[in-house]
C-alpha cells in the first residue's frame, strides 16, 4: 500500500514538472527561428517533440536545423547537510543550469 502511495505520488510530482517545462520560441523572424527546450534527452519527456511542432508550424513548407547546443541560461545552488552522532556536516553545489536551444530556418526561400 505505501509503495504503491509512494510511486503514484512520484508520478504525480514527474508531471506537474513536465508541464511546466516545454518547448518555447527565443527567437521568431520572417527568415529563421530559435527554439529553446529543456534537454535534448527523449526521457522521460522528449521536449523535442513540442520542438517540432513549433518548428512546423513557423514554416509549414518545410524547415532546416542550422545548428543545435547546450547553453547555459543561469546557475542553481542546492545545500546539503548531513547529521552524525556529534556533528553535522554541510555544504553548497553550484552547477550550471542549461537548455536545448534548436537554431533553424525555412527550407523554401518562398515562404521567408
């Protein structure tokens, strides 16, 4: 019974998350477009679908990807701690915080 609690709240939490990361526009031009997702990994959620989507309905004639990487939007810093019998033990990670960003532009000069 808690397992069974424990997993269905995880999947609970798993997609609440999912909607509110999706794929969005940073840049939208006559010519060409970037789309921005949050990883280029398909799970658990593959944002590259909505990508896609976004990317097709700029240029329903057909597009062409000019390039694709990683780029650091900001930083996040978690603290973790930790208690033993006498003492406690701390500490902050800092890492960088990334997205997907998809550089693209219509195939048929007609429809730019």
């Amino acid at each position: 019974m808690i397992r069974s609690v424990v997993l269905l709240t995880g999947m609970l939490c798993l997609i609440v998350i999912s909607g509110c990361q999706q794929a969005r526009y940073i840049l939208r031009t006559a010519d060409e477009g970037v789309v921005a997702i949050p990883s280029n990994n398909s799970w658990p959620i593959n944002h590259r679908e909505k990508a896609v989507e976004l990317m097709t309905a700029h240029f329903p004639n057909g597009y062409v990807i000019d390039r694709e990487e990683e780029v650091v939007v900001g930083m996040e810093t978690a603290q973790h701690g930790q208690e033993d019998e006498d003492s406690w033990f701390s500490g902050t990670v800092t890492t960088d915080k990334t997205e997907w960003r998809i550089v693209y532009r219509g195939s048929d000069p007609a429809q730019r």
